[in-house]
C-alpha cells in the first residue's frame, strides 16, 4: 500500500484500492466508499487489527497568549498524521525521505514540525532552500560549514551528534544545456558515496559522516523540473494529497476560530464571518486553480533562495 502507491494521487488511490479487492486476496479494511474513505487512512495497530488514522489525530490547541507564524501552523488530520508517521518510520533507518505535492499540502510545515523535536543535544537540524541560483559549489560549501573534523579526511556534525539536512525546493536547481542537473548530482553523491571532493585538494576525498537528506518539492510540469533518476532512488518518496474539502475547511476554521477571539479583542460577529470566509475563499481558490492552469512558460508557484 505504500510501496507502489506511495506517490498515487487521490483518484489512482482509488483504482489501486479496488485492484486490491479484486484480485489481491489480502484482508483490507471495509471502507464505505460513499464518504469517499480509502485503505490509505487505515494502520495496522499492536494487536495486528485495522484501525483508523483518525484515532491517532491530536487535538490543536491555538495559542491565546502569542501569535505563531502561519507558515508554522500545522493542524493535525489524517493526512498529515500519517505522513508524519511514514517520515518517522524511514528517518529512524537513516535512510533518505522525499515528500512530493502540489502547493497547499504542508510537505515543508510536516518536515520541519517533525524536525523541531529532534533533541538538539544528540540531533541537530538545518534547512535550505534552492533555487534557480543554487550551484554545486554552493551546496558543498554550506554542508561543509555544517560539520566539523573527526579523523583524517572524515567530517561530521559537532560533538558526534547527527544532522538532518532538509532541502525544500529540491527541483529547482537549472537543468543545462546537456540535461543536467549538476546540483542535485552534487546531492546525490552526498546521500550515495557519503562525502564529496575536495575543492581545495583536487583528487582528495572528504566523507562526510552522521548525516541524512529529506527533501520536499512540487511535482514536475508545468514550467517545474524533476530531478535526476539516481537522485530519486536515494529517496522513499511519499506524495501529499490535498486534503478534502471537510478537511481543509476544519483546519482554517481551527485557525480563524483561534485568533478571532475576544480575548485579543474582537466581537464575536468578526469570528462568525471568519467562518463563512473560509468556504468561500475554498471555493473561489478551487475554481481560479480550475481556470488558470500552470503553462510551460509560467508556473503557478513561489520559492525563496536560502543558499
């Protein structure tokens, strides 16, 4: 189920699933496709029985007495439970996690949520972003400014703790001329023969030691490039749906109910109107993403450069 189709969308997940019943002769949950519900919201618990992401959802508390950065904000459901979940699962094998998704689907606000548990003390974090401008040169030189000498030509986060790199945006390096995207074939030396080439020392070679890669990008068309095929087979890739309607309604419902409060001074008729707000911006923004489709020449999208 999330092997093969870790990167289907919503509809293929559908087709998968009914592939499954047909002919897979497995024991899958009984889902009732009325409400739209699929395998994919389901785990397999202790006890080896199916349940439901749903249980696992934590409550979102909005803070009264600070305003948190809404690119911070993530409320839990489904979705992003369980994603969190599969990152969780591939991270702790130090293996490398890439979250695929068109905008809207949290994939940077799930990795740096999960990110910022890490114990700072035994696992540090650091993150980036690329951008057209990213070079090679730039990407070595910033992971190289992330780690410190251990033994011989062997480098490493300080102190002997482990890092995680996240770079969001992955996509976005300049493909040339010849097809190539040399940024991220600098990335996936680092994830693939753990180190780089001295640039200062023409032939020697510099490991690099206790460090992971996550990444996050749109998918690839409309004016957005793909990465390499030996960058992607370092990667478990996950794709983030858009969340349903009810969903995405509850979440900036949860918001708007959090910060129209009279506790920072707004009437109650103010969050009444925050509430039908959040359908109607819903439904204007599902019908402009309707009309105005991404072309070669001019994707629907924004990025800021870091490195």
């Amino acid at each position: 189920m999330w092997s093969l189709g870790s990167i289907l969308e919503l509809e293929d997940r559908i087709k998968m699933q009914a592939f499954l019943e047909e002919k897979g002769g497995l024991s899958l949950p009984k889902v009732d496709a009325s409400t739209g519900t699929t395998i994919f919201e389901y785990y397999v618990t202790d006890d080896g029985e199916w349940g439901h992401w749903n249980d696992k959802v934590v409550e979102y508390v909005y803070p009264q007495d600070s305003n948190p950065r809404y690119d911070s904000i993530l409320v839990p459901n489904v979705d992003n439970t369980c994603t969190e979940f599969l990152l969780d699962t591939i991270s702790k094998q130090n293996k490398g996690v890439l979250l695929i998704g068109e905008s809207g689907t949290a994939k940077t606000v799930i990795i740096k949520a999960y990110c910022g548990k890490y114990d700072p003390d035994e696992h540090l974090y650091k993150a980036m972003n690329f951008s057209s401008a990213t070079t090679p040169g730039l990407f070595q030189s910033a992971i190289e400014s992330y780690v410190d000498k251990r033994m011989g030509s062997t480098y490493g986060p300080p102190a002997g703790k482990k890092m995680s790199v996240f770079i969001d945006d992955v996509n976005m390096p300049v493909i040339n001329e010849w097809g190539d995207q040399i940024t991220n074939e600098i990335v996936r030396q680092l994830m693939e023969n753990k180190g780089f080439y001295n640039l200062d020392k023409p032939g020697d070679y510099t490991s690099i030691a206790d460090v992971q890669v996550v990444a996050a990008m749109s998918h690839p068309g409309g004016g957005r490039n793909d990465i390499p095929e030996r960058l992607k087979r370092q990667f478990c890739i996950f794709n983030c749906t858009l969340p349903s309607d009810n969903s995405m309604d509850l979440i900036f419902n949860t918001i708007a109910n959090g910060f129209f409060t009279e506790a920072r001074h707004f009437v109650p008729e103010v969050g009444e109107i925050a509430q039908k707000l959040v359908s109607i911006t819903r439904n204007l923004w599902q019908n402009v993403k309707k009309k105005l489709l991404p072309t070669q020449l001019s994707s629907i999208t924004s990025s800021t450069c870091v490195i």
